[in-house]
C-alpha cells in the first residue's frame, strides 16, 4: 500500500516533525478559545472535560490520524482513498473544505490580532474600555481588517510556498522558542498582579459540579480539544505523510497534545489575572469574541510603559502563534493541488491563499458571521474525529498494525490503542457530536 514517492519532501528531524505540529496546534485557539469557553461558565468544569476528552478521544485520534497519513504518504485528501478505496472520498473532502472554512476567518481574527499589534507598538494603549471597544469596532468595521487578512493570507503563502524543509520545518524551529520565551514571561508576570490570585480562582477553581452535564459546556470541551490540537480535519495526516517510518507516533502524539495543552493553561493564567487585576470581569462575561482584543489592552493600558511593553509582547506572541497554525491549514489544500493535480508548490499556495480570501469576504464584514462559520466548523472536526477513528478501528485496522509495529510500540500500546479506536474513541465521539449538534441547533434556533 505504502507508494514512496522520490520526490516527496520529508522533516529533516523529529524534533522538526513536533516542531511544525505543535506549531500547528497552538494557535489562537489556545490563548482565545481558551480563555472565552472557560470563562462562560463552564470554568473548571469545562477544564476537567476538556482534559478528559483530550486523554481518552483525541489520542488515539492523533495515532488515527498518523498512521494514515505516514502509511499512504498521501496529502489528507487522497489517504482516505488510498486506505480504504473510493467510498471513503467524502471523508477526503471533507478534510479540504474544513480547513479552508476555518483558515476564512482564522485569517482575519489574525488580521485583529496584527492590528492591535501594530497600535501597541506605535501608539499606545487605549485609557479605558470605551476607548477600547471603539477602537476594536474600528478595526473590526470597514475596510482596515481587510489589510490584516490579506497580509497574514499572503503571509502564509510565502511560507508555505518555501516547501516542507525550507517553509514550515523553518519558521517553527525559529517561532516555538520565541513563543515558549514569551509565555513564561508573561505567566510570571501575571503571578505578580494584585488579583491574580482571585483570576486564577475564578478560572481553575470555579468549580460547579452541574457545569459537567450541561451541554454547551460539553460541545465547548469537545469543540476546544479538537480545534486547539489541530485534530479531526488531516492536518495531522499531512504532517504525518512527510515523516519517516521509524519515528514512534504514540509517543510523538502525547508529546504534542501535552505541550499544546499546558499552552492553553498557561494561556489562561495570563488572561485571567489581567481581566480581574483590572476589573473586567463583567465585560467578558458578555463578550465571546472581542474578550482579548478589548479587555487586555483596556487592563494593561493602566499600566503604563510597562504595560505598553506587555501588550507588545502579548500581541505578538497571539501572531507568531498564529501564522504557525495558518500554514498547516494551507498545507492540507496545497498538497493536494501538488499530489493530485501535479501543480507547483508555488503556485498552488498562491492560488490556495487567494481562494480563501474569497471565501474570507464575509466573515470580514460581520464578526456574527466569522463566528456562525467557527461554530459549524469545530462541528466539522468533531464528525472528521468520527470518521478517522472508524476508519482505523473498524475499516482498515491493519494500517494501525502495520504502524505501530514500524513504530516499535509495546503490546500494550498496541492493545489499548486498537481496543480504543474501535470500541471507546468512535462511541464518545458520536455522542460528543450528537450533543453538539443539539445545542447549536438550539443556539440558532433561539436567536431566530
Ligand atoms: N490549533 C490551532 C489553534 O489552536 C488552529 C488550527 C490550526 C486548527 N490547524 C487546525 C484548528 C486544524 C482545527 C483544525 O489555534
């Protein structure tokens, strides 16, 4: 089954390989989505599921999704067929529409994020929340979050133009230092605040024990696990696909959802401590997608120089975290243009850019709409999760075997893995999708 093609680019290391996945999986997703789920409600409670959902369905998702990709060498589109034969070219498509509708409006929460960026830098910070919300809805109305969109789009073009080895392996070695750096700082930091302590409190130990059933708290641990690491949509198939066959992929997969899950804590213990050190907590509260574009500069505005440096700091690490996620969901389409249709890599990226800036438009123009297609996208991922562990578990169980053994994995990996993808991971994950589907429904249905 295994098709080698000599010109197919591979990670020249396995440190470049986690390099570009965690790359990939943390993003916007770990220091936004993060914070405005936890604080919705769901606090520790959404934690602990979030947790849960990461350890016992995403996983064996992420060896799922390995071992297919390293076992066709194929981009996302064409392993499904290549694995399982033509009946399985939904789930190929799936995985290119996926991740263009998310890369839409990624693009543009990207295009905020430069923004406000740039203001840190050049101008200052604003001196209270309305000044603040005027100057996000300034951003966000009209024509000044077209240029951020367009410049992160090309951006990203031109990185994912520059290959496997010279592109993305690249800007990961450079950009996770950087971003590990900044993290740190930043979480010390926020420890000295004045009311870090009551942050933290109403972040991790806002325990209530009926948020574990609630339902939006549930799709939101769903959503958020499978988002933030990047899962259910063949990025991790891609990646996959340019890795040799020694390296072991249960344990890559643990290496990479543990550092992109401490990402997303730590996130939380900066964000926390500045929303309630500044008496935001109220705002946010009521907000979802403005929370770190308005509420962290507003607070780190009463702060001074000091503050004007942290919110430099802040910003820029949100966007090199973020170009490192947008290259691996150009990666997906671009490959495919580059296997199926034998196009040249520079020119597939260009075009793939520019295809997503079309579809882009909209959620440029209304913030409503940026987070309707976020909504149903996380929905997307959650079905692509199904449709990987079925696959592996049931379809072609062999393909797993076949890795693992490559991977000199244990009996008892071995076991627990293939019991899991067939018996455990596609049962929670129909369930987690059938509940998540139930609440947005009701979500939109109420706000008819
Ligand atoms: N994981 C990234 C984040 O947390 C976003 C992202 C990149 C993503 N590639 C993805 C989300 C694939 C879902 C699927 O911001």
């Amino acid at each position: 089954m295994r098709q080698e093609l000599s010109s197919r680019e591979q990670w020249s290391s396995k440190l470049g390989f986690v390099l570009a996945a965690v790359g990939s999986a943390v993003g916007l997703g770990n220091l936004w989505g993060f914070a405005y789920r936890s604080s919705e409600g769901g606090g520790a409670a959404f934690v602990i599921l979030y947790l849960l959902v990461v350890l016992v369905v995403c996983l064996p998702i992420f060896v799922a999704e390995f071992s297919l990709g390293r076992n066709t060498s194929s981009s996302a589109f064409l392993a499904p067929i290549k694995a399982a034969g033509s009946n399985w070219a939904p789930l190929g498509w799936l995985f290119i529409i996926a991740p263009v509708a998310i890369a839409s409006y990624y693009a543009v929460i990207m295009g905020w994020t430069l923004d406000i960026f740039v203001q840190s830098l050049f101008v200052g910070l604003p001196d209270d929340i309305d000044q603040a919300s005027k100057i996000f809805s300034s951003i966000n109305n009209g024509n000044r979050d077209f240029i951020g969109q367009i410049f992160s789009l090309l951006l990203g073009g031109f990185i994912v133009s520059g290959g496997i080895n010279k592109g993305i392996e690249k800007i990961n070695k450079i950009c996770m230092p950087i971003l590990f750096i900044l993290l740190v700082f930043l979480v010390i930091w926020a420890a000295f605040l004045d009311k870090s302590g009551e942050g933290y409190s109403n972040y991790l130990f806002n325990f209530d024990i009926k948020q574990l059933t609630n339902i939006t708290t549930i799709r939101y641990a769903f959503s958020q696990a499978f988002f933030s690491l990047s899962l259910g949509i063949g990025i991790m198939v891609t990646y996959a696909s340019y890795l040799n066959k020694k390296s072991k992929l249960p344990s890559q997969a643990i290496q990479i959802a543990s550092l992109d899950t401490v990402v997303g804590l730590m996130a939380g213990l900066i964000t926390f401590p500045i929303i309630f050190t500044f008496g935001l907590g109220e705002t946010i509260k009521s907000s979802t997608l403005a929370t770190l574009f308005i509420t962290i500069p507003t607070g780190l505005g009463q702060y001074g120089l000091a503050g004007r440096i942290i919110a430099i700091a802040f910003f820029g690490l949100a966007y090199i975290a973020a170009i490192t996620s947008l290259i691996s969901l150009l990666e997906i389409p671009v490959s495919t243009l580059i296997d199926k249709f034998g196009l040249k890599r520079n020119f597939s990226a260009y075009a793939t850019v520019f295809i997503i800036f079309l579809i882009g438009i909209p959620s440029v123009i209304s913030t409503e709409f940026l987070a309707n297609v976020d909504s149903l996208a996380n929905i997307l991922l959650i079905a692509g999760g199904f449709l990987v562990s079925f696959l592996i578990g049931w379809v072609v169980p062999k393909t797993l075997d076949i890795e693992l053994t490559n991977s000199g994995s244990s009996p008892l990996v071995k076991t627990y893995l293939k019991f899991s993808l067939k018996y455990v991971t596609p049962i929670i994950v129909a369930a987690g999708l059938i509940v998540s589907i139930y609440d947005l429904l009701i979500k939109w249905t109420n706000s008819i």
